[in-house]
C-alpha cells in the first residue's frame, strides 16, 4: 500500500510539473488520451473539491521508472494542436439540446387563448390595444413581421377579370407588364390577354395597326366570304360539309373563282391576325431603334454634284427629282429600280399616287408617269414658265402651281386640262388640297382658296408683308408661311385671320400641320412647335446653324434636316434632342421618313447621296412575333362572337370591292399603255 502511494504522489507530481512547463513555455500541454490515467488525474485535480489534493512528495523516482522528457518547444516554435475537451465523468451532467415540447403550455396563456376565443370583436379589438400599449418597439417590430404576410392578398386571384383589366389600365410601363407575367400563372394569364396590351397600345399612342397586318386581317375574312359564296357543288376539289373543329378545308377549284379571287384566298388565307399584344411589341422595337439603332444602307445617286429637289417616300416606291432633268425611283430598302427620262430641264416639282406619279419642271411640262413600267403616260402642256408645286386631289386629277401666276386642274386618264385657276399676280410657290378645295400660295403676299370642280375662286387671304413661300392646310385651318418671319392661321370657310405666331427671325420656309400641332422650321435654323389650341408656343428648338432644309413630324417625333449638313431628331413631347440620325455632311438636300424608314438625300465629298434607314425588328423578332399570333389566333376564333364576325365580312366586302374597283381605275389609266 505504501509503495502503491509513493508511486501514486509520483504521477501527481510528474503532471503538475507538465503544467507549470506547458504554462511557461506558452503552450498547452500534449493530447492526453481519454481514460487514460493522466485523464482520470486531469478530472481529480477540476474535482479537487470532491478529492483533496494529496501533500507535495520529492521529485524522485525509482531507477526503473521512466523519467518524464522536457518539453522541447520553444517560444519561437509553431503552436501545437489544441488539446481536446475531456470526456465527460459520472460525476459531470451532460448538457441536453432538446427543445422543450410544445405541448407543454403554460396554463395561464392557455386560460388567456381560451378567455379570449370566446369575446366579441369589440372585446378582442380592445383587449389586442391593451396587449400593444404594453409592447416595447422590438415586440411591436416582430407583431408587424408576423401580421403583414398573413394580410397580403393576391387581387388577380379573387377579383373579376373585368376589374384586373382596368387595374392594368393604370400600369404605363411595358417593362412592368413584362415583370408581372413573372410573378405567378395566374398572372401570366391575365397580363398576357390582348385586352390589356390593347390599353396599353392606346396609351403609347399605337392605335393604328401596320397595314401589312390591316390586309392579313381583312383578306382572311375575305378569303372565308368567298369560301360562303361558294356553290355545294359536288366537285372533288371542294368539300363544304366537313366544318368539324380543327378539320382542314382544301383550297376549291379555281373553276369557281375569278383571279383576283383565287390569288386572295391562296395568298392571304392562311396569314395569321395580328393581336394587341405582338403589335405593340413590334411598335416597341421600331420606337427603340429609331432612338439608338437603325441599319443605314448609303447609295450615290449622282456621280458630281446634284441638287435635289424634291423627294417622296411611300409604301413601295423612294423617288427623288434632281436639276438635271432625271427622276431616279428606287425601292423600299434604297435599290435602284428606273430612271424616268423626258423632262429636258431641272424638275422642281412632282407628287406620287400609288403607281402614278405626276412631275413638273423648268420645261414647263406636267408629265404622268408609270412607276411600275417606267413608261411615260401623258405630257400635259400649258404652263408657260416653271412649274413650280403639284399636288393630287385623286387617281383622276391633279393641280399644278406655276410661275406665271395661274393653277391648272388637271384630268389624268385623258390628258387634257380641266380648268386654268387666274387671280394671283406673282409666281405660285406652294398649294395644298383638302376635298374639293385647294388654297395657293403665292409671291404677290395673298393666299387664296379654290374650288377645284368650279374653277372659282371663293376667297383671298391678304395680311403678309412679303411673299408666302409654305403653306398648309387640313379643312379646318390653313397656316400659311412667308418672307416676313411670321406665320398666320386662316379660317377657310370666312377667310379671317386668327392668329398671328411670330417668333422667327428669318424666311419661314417649311410647315406641317397635324391635328392641333403646328411645326415650322425657317431660314434662322430654328424649329418651332405651336398649338393651335392656344395659338402659343410650346418648343422653341435651336435646331441647325443655318437654313432648316426640310422638316416632317408625325405623333412622336420631329425630323429635321438644315444647311448644316446635319438631321435631327426630336421628342415632339418634350421638345428634347433624342439623335443625331447622320454624320454630319455637307449639306442636307431633303429629309423623308415613315413608321419604319428614313431616307435623306445630303452631299458628301461634292456627290449626291442618299442615306435610307430602316428602323424594322430584326427577322427573328418578326418570326416570334408571328408565332404569337398564331397561337393566339385559335383562341381569338373561339373567343369572337356572331356579331363581330358579321362587321369583320362587311369590312372584308368593302376592301374586296375597293381592291376591285382600283384594279378597274388602273385598267382605265393605263390600258392604253
């Protein structure tokens, strides 16, 4: 028993020592391994309040006992692994990390859930304000947490369809219709009915759909009038009894259909209608493009130097009038089609209809032209000085301004004029048509109003200081521009002055008037916008640094183009600069453009040169855009009731026999051709 202690004190001497070492040196000391007698020493020494430390002994040890070994670390030495945490003693609780059960309540909260499930509204709503009086900001904080997702309610999941539409009503930016579709299928499903892109067309100002898809529209309920009209006949080419849903219904035979007839049904029958939705996309992308991008396709039209004088854009057709006597026509995208050769000096003057066109110069000749064939139809003579302005009132009659002071009235099928219109003393600069009157401008200062099936002069408006060079005219208000820097506003039906809008400094050479929007540009490079509402300005645009060449502006935007070689293009709205369309050039002769197309004619390095832009989506946007419309035609079809049905054929007839009636007036011009 003795030596049994004396080796016991041993080992509680030998670890103490380990400690003071360890302490010294920095450095926790070695792992011991759990169980171990040093273990079970480590647990006595904590407990030392259950075991007593024993007295202090030598440190001697007997000859076969090993000697512990110095702790070799140095301060400088890495530190070693840290020791781990002891296992635990009988004499040690285990920590428990279970959470206490739920089930578990308190009973006086319970009592309180109780008591409280049985007061009325009244009582509960006074006892929840005792309850958060007593409430800190932290308490109240985590009451706001947890009542606020329990009162979020979906609107789009319990209202009315009706009531979600006029809710979208409100929304105005597309990118938020595009997040919403996002958020869930219900939503989805309301955001992409036609119903709200359409309100959303109405609100940017994209009501009128493209003409491409006008016809795709009416020529697919034509195509099914034709296909009503057509006799039961027995013949194998036509089945009619099958109107199964989804049953597909072959073409009849052509034994049954005039040309024009099968040319419609078998080119537009299958042509997809386009919806809301994909229109206004479309609109999105060409109003994007013209404020950052566009693709430009340059063309020289001349090899030297050309003045132009005058440039139309249309549907089909770019033509562009030079000093040299030569039309060039050119396609949409700026190919070069014919050149119509016959004048023999500078035309100054020419308008297009359809694939008419009707031109005048300094030869004093009006010529009729074939833009299709490139022949030249009729030479109207009678003019004996420049034709100066020409305009069409229809297919059949065109008015033609000249330097000697008369209009002509012109009848196009047969050649012949129709009526010489005298009153003015000076050259005839500019004229408009309206019906059946047309007002003239002129350089003796007077404008005046005709009637063109009378030939009359029915009034005269006199107030300019000097000669009237632009002129413009809606049926309800003429705007005439002049020498004098001012602008006056006319009634056509009294001839009295109602305004007088001053503001310019310089000639006032170019004007447009659209609904209650006036623009002019003048000689002093500035553009400016009135309302004729108020008869005031509302932008006031310095423009160009020179003479403003040549100005257009639809709903959305002003384009305009000046001496110095520059085009621009302006919010109609704001009045702010959105672009500069080109690289500065030398000069900017004309400047047209239409939904989807620009097209200027400037001079570069001494050459005439025509710019044409074009604003239209990229080809697989337009193939997306018609898959859309393609599966949504399926529902539009079930969806479309008797009497929707019944307006869109009598639009189809009406466009049926106008598209005769058209083919039968071109018959009648140029049959003899």
């Amino acid at each position: 028993m003795e030596h049994r202690s004396s080796k016991t004190h041993q080992r509680h001497a030998s670890f103490e020592s380990e400690l003071e070492v360890a302490k010294q040196v920095g450095h926790p000391p070695g792992p011991v391994a759990i169980g171990s007698p040093s273990s079970r020493r480590k647990n006595s020494v904590r407990h030392s309040h259950q075991h007593p430390k024993p007295p202090p002994t030598p440190n001697t040890a007997p000859a076969s006992m090993p000697q512990p070994m110095p702790n070799p670390l140095l301060p400088s030495a890495p530190a070693s692994p840290p020791t781990p945490a002891p296992s635990p003693t009988p004499h040690q609780r285990v920590p428990t990390w279970n959470i206490p059960s739920e089930d578990i309540e308190d009973s006086i909260l319970r009592d309180a859930r109780l008591v409280f499930s049985r007061l009325s509204i009244s009582d509960k709503e006074t006892w929840l304000a005792s309850m958060l009086d007593t409430c800190d900001n932290h308490l109240l904080s985590y009451v706001h947490q947890l009542v606020s997702p329990r009162l979020k309610k979906d609107p789009f999941l319990f209202l009315p369809n009706e009531i979600c539409f006029k809710i979208l009503e409100c929304v105005d930016d597309p990118k938020t219709f595009v997040r919403a579709s996002q958020v869930s299928r219900r939503w989805r499903e309301i955001v992409s009915d036609d119903q709200a892109w359409k309100a959303l067309c109405e609100k940017h100002a994209y009501r009128r759909m493209s003409t491409d898809s006008i016809v795709s529209t009416s020529a697919s309920f034509a195509s099914q009038f034709l296909l009503d009209q057509l006799p039961r006949s027995t013949s194998p080419d036509v089945d009619l009894e099958d109107t199964s849903a989804g049953a597909k219904r072959p073409l009849p035979s052509s034994a049954f259909l005039t040309p024009i007839e099968d040319h419609v049904l078998r080119s537009q029958m299958h042509r997809p209608k386009l919806t809301h939705r994909s229109h206004f996309k479309h609109r999105y992308l060409v109003e994007s493009a013209w404020r950052k991008g566009g693709q430009m396709t340059a063309r020289h039209i001349t090899p030297d130097q050309g003045v132009v004088t005058s440039l139309h854009l249309t549907k089909k057709y770019i033509i562009v009038a030079l000093d040299n006597a030569k039309i060039h026509v050119f396609n949409t995208k700026g190919d070069h089609q014919r050149t119509l050769q016959g004048h023999v000096m500078g035309v100054w003057a020419m308008v297009p209809w359809g694939d008419i066109l009707v031109s005048g110069g300094c030869d004093r000749d009006v010529r009729v032209w074939n833009m299709a064939t490139g022949a030249s139809v009729h030479t109207l003579r009678g003019h004996t000085s420049t034709v100066r302005c020409l305009k069409m009132s229809d297919t059949k009659t065109a008015i033609s301004g000249s330097r000697d002071t008369t209009l002509r009235v012109w009848d196009i099928p047969s050649g012949t004029c129709k009526a010489i219109l005298m009153g003015h003393q000076a050259s005839v600069r500019c004229l408009e048509i309206h019906g059946d009157m047309v007002v003239s401008g002129s350089y003796d200062t007077t404008a005046k109003i005709w009637s063109i099936s009378s030939g009359k002069c029915l009034r005269t408006l006199q107030g300019h200081f000097s000669q009237i060079y632009a002129i413009a005219f809606d049926g309800q208000k003429i705007a005439t521009g002049s020498l004098d820097t001012s602008v006056r506003i006319w009634n056509p039906y009294d001839g009295t002055c109602q305004a007088i809008l001053q503001g310019h400094t310089s000639l006032v050479g170019q004007l447009q008037m659209r609904g209650a929007t006036l623009v002019t540009g003048g000689s002093d490079g500035s553009v400016r916008v009135w309302s004729l509402d108020s008869f005031t300005p509302v932008h006031r645009l310095a423009a160009h640094d020179n003479s403003v060449t040549s100005l257009q502006f639809d709903n959305i935007r002003i384009v305009s183009g000046g001496s110095d070689g520059r085009v621009k293009i302006w919010d109609l709205k704001t009045g702010g600069l959105i672009r500069e369309l080109s690289q500065p050039a030398e000069a900017v002769w004309r400047v047209a453009f239409e939904e989807e197309r620009s097209v200027v004619l400037a001079s570069r390095a001494g050459r005439t040169v025509m710019e044409v832009w074009d604003f239209a989506p990229p080809r697989e946007e337009v193939e997306e855009n018609r898959s859309d419309d393609r599966s949504s035609a399926v529902v539009d079809a079930r969806s479309a009731g008797p009497a929707l049905m019944q307006q869109e054929n009598i639009d189809m007839i009406d466009a049926y026999v106008h598209h005769v009636q058209k083919e039968a007036a071109r018959d009648d011009l140029f049959g003899n051709t």
